[in-house]
C-alpha cells in the first residue's frame, strides 16, 4: 500500500520536469544557421560559410568560412573546426550586401572580402588563417567598404 504515494509523486515529478522542458523550448530563441558553399574553378576544393545568427535579448550573428576537398559534404564544416579558415561576427558592406564575400581568384587561392568594420567588442576578435589545413589553398583576407 506504501507503492501508491511513490507512484503517485513519482508521476507528479514527471509531469513538472515536462512542463519546464515545454516552457523553455517556446520561450527560448534558437539560432538559425545559414550553409553555402563556393566551389573552387577545378572543382577539387570548396570554401563552406556558415552563419549562425540569434535574436532575443543579446543578439549576435557569427560568420564562419572553412576550406575542404569538394567531395565533403558541407555539413562537415560545422563538425571539423580544423578546416575553418576565418570566423569573425557578421558584417555588411557600404552596399548592404552581407560581408565577408568570397572568390576564388584560382584553383589554390581563396579571397575573402570583409566589410571594414570598427573593433569587435572583447571575445569577438576575428580568426584568420592563411592556408588551410591540407596546405594546398592560400586564403587572403581584404576589408572592403
């Protein structure tokens, strides 16, 4: 006869944990991520840029751009971070088109165009690499208006 309350308690907490679990699901932003990628002239190599983006009350939107052999698929640059060639907070240019651009000026040379933008607040300072991991693409970085 004591198996009752247990049950019953057991079931109560069940049913709170739940409840907070939907509760935090419908008021919490999730961030929206964008994916394109830019195929190299040869078709060998791909640059992949992910934008992840949130609203709410601190907003922020993060660019990132990585170099890998085309037949990856895009899904991988989120994944292996050692691919990431720049990662810096979104930008726009004098235009209004979303900054950084890229361009691949040949088969093993990737130019990244960045929007010339004041500092990024502390922990946002931009990365940049000038090969990627393989060592077979160099990667340069412009800022742009």
């Amino acid at each position: 006869m004591k198996a009752k309350p247990f049950v019953v308690g057991f079931f109560a907490v069940v049913v709170l944990i739940a409840a907070v679990s939907i509760y935090i699901g419908a008021t919490i932003d999730r961030a929206s991520q964008s994916v394109s990628a830019t195929v190299a002239p040869d078709g060998k190599f791909k640059a992949v840029k992910i934008v992840v983006a949130g609203g709410g009350p601190a907003p922020f939107c993060v660019v990132s751009i990585a170099v890998m052999l085309a037949v990856y698929p895009d899904d991988f640059a989120r994944r292996e971070k050692s691919y990431e060639v720049f990662s810096a907070p979104c930008g726009q240019f004098g235009n209004g088109e979303p900054s950084p651009k890229l361009e691949w000026l040949s088969a093993t040379v990737l130019q990244i165009a960045t929007a010339a933008h004041p500092p990024a607040p502390a922990g946002k300072i931009p990365r940049k690499k000038n090969i990627d991991v393989t060592k077979s693409v160099h990667v340069s970085v412009v800022e742009r208006d």
